[in-house]
C-alpha cells in the first residue's frame, strides 16, 4: 500500500510540473536586453566537431550532413521580454550545413536557457535541442561581466564561464536582418525525446525557419575564458573553444522567432 500510495504521489506531481509549463506556439517576439556574439572559426568538416558540441544523446542526429566553409558562432543573451517570460541563453553554432546542393542553414548543436518553458517550447516549435542550466551573471567594479552557465544545482562544475569586458569604441552601425536576406537561415534535425526527462521533448520532422534581429545598441566587447587554463567551455558540456577574434559585439534590440517550415529529413 506504501508503495502504491507513493508510486501516485509521484505520478501527481509529476503531471502537476508538466502542466505548469506554458505552451507557446511560434511566433516569438522577443526583447534582448543584453546579448553577446563571437565569431568562430570556419570547421572544414563535421569530423572537426569539437567534443561538447552536442548533448551525446543528441549528437547522432545533429551531427551528420556536410558542413560548409562558413563561420562559427557563440552567443549569450538574456532576453527581458517573451512568451514564456524572462529567460537566459547560451548557443553554440559550429557553423552551416548544406543540404540538397542549393540550400544551406545554420544549425544550432548546443544550446542553454535557464527555464523549463524554454526547454519545451523551444524543442516543439523549432526543434532546437535546448537543455536547463543555471545562469549567473556577476559584474565587477570595472564593469566587465562574468558569466557562468552549470549543470542545475552543481555550481562547481561549470560547463562555460567568460568574462566580458567593455571597450570605449562604439560600432557606429545597426544590425537589421530585414537586409542580410537568408543569411541566418536556421535548418533544424529532428531528434528522440529525453528517456528522463520530460521536459526535453522530441519531434520528428525537420524544421527551417529565417531569425530576425533589429539591434537598439551595439558595442564591442572583449570576451576571455574564466575556466582553468583560460577555457571558456570545460570540452564536455560546451566545446573548449575560442573565438576567431577576442573582439565581438554586445547588443539589445528585438529578436523573432517564426513560424517554422517543416521540410523533407535532410
């Protein structure tokens, strides 16, 4: 009777934190109080991937294909305002894969948000491999920010942490990708959903859908590994890597995530 009683304990309050996740179909409009980008060297093939690229139960499907001479991005960003409501976010973009000789996108293989409702509504709606993580951001006197990304309750072992740090040159531009045309094409495998979790939700279609981005602010940033050794990703849950330049740029603005296509498996 113990057992049973509480096996449906259990079971009630596992249905109970499932339901409390919102669904929030696409599309988001969301506001970007601070993000950070850096630009990674190209990788000339999919057996470059560094290791951390991709959550290993992940990895089969998010590595195959043939990846293009294009670059790499890392990007952080906390967003102030969306569907589900305030969240932050680490992406690792190891660069653009082609498929069918004339299409191409680039791929999202490692992600971090700091909700559940990210978790779930990011994997349905774009098929975007998102897991949970702890966030924290820290500032120092001379402005610079630390930021920490770790497994959900084990601060000491960290999967990223860099510092940024501010410069006096302003970038006299801003970025609408109103102009850049498909140039941020993102074209998503499908993947098996978590055997643990239920959060992390699987699909089984591929998906294709073109980012927004209007910048409000934009600025340089200097950005340095605060792991030991100067790393910023510890090579397991985020890849030892680092930028092409040290250089990259810090932003607010709007960011949209639409609708998405459902494309043939590539």
């Amino acid at each position: 009777m113990l057992l049973h009683y509480l096996l449906g304990l259990f079971l009630h309050i596992f249905l109970c934190c499932a339901d409390s996740i919102p669904v929030a179909p696409a599309p988001w409009d969301l506001q970007v109080s601070e993000g950070y980008a850096f630009v990674l060297a190209p990788l000339v093939s999919t057996a470059f991937l560094p290791p951390g690229f991709a959550n290993p139960l992940e990895a089969p499907e998010l590595r195959p294909g043939i990846i293009l001479p294009d670059i790499g991005l890392i990007i952080i960003t906390r967003y102030s305002a969306a569907p589900v409501g305030p969240y932050d976010e680490l992406i690792y973009i190891p660069g653009r894969w082609a498929y069918n000789l004339t299409d191409s996108g680039l791929r999202i293989t490692q992600i971090y948000v700091s909700t559940n409702a990210s978790v779930s509504n990011g994997r349905t709606n774009w098929n975007i491999p998102e897991h949970l993580a702890d966030f924290d951001f820290t500032t120092s006197a001379d402005g610079s920010t630390t930021v920490t990304v770790s497994p959900p309750g084990d601060a000491s072992n960290p999967h990223f942490k860099a510092r940024l740090s501010p410069t006096t040159a302003p970038i006299p531009i801003q970025i609408n990708t109103a102009f850049t045309g498909d140039y941020l094409t993102l074209i998503q495998p499908s993947f098996a959903a978590s055997a643990t979790n239920s959060v992390e939700v699987g699909t089984d279609t591929w998906k294709q859908l073109l980012l927004n981005v209007q910048t409000d602010t934009l600025a340089a940033t200097i950005i340095s590994g605060a792991l030991p050794g100067g790393k910023i990703g510890n090579g397991i849950g985020f890849p030892d890597i680092q930028p092409l330049l040290p250089v990259g740029a810090r932003l607010s603005g709007t960011l949209v995530f639409p609708v998405p296509s459902i494309v043939p498996n590539m």
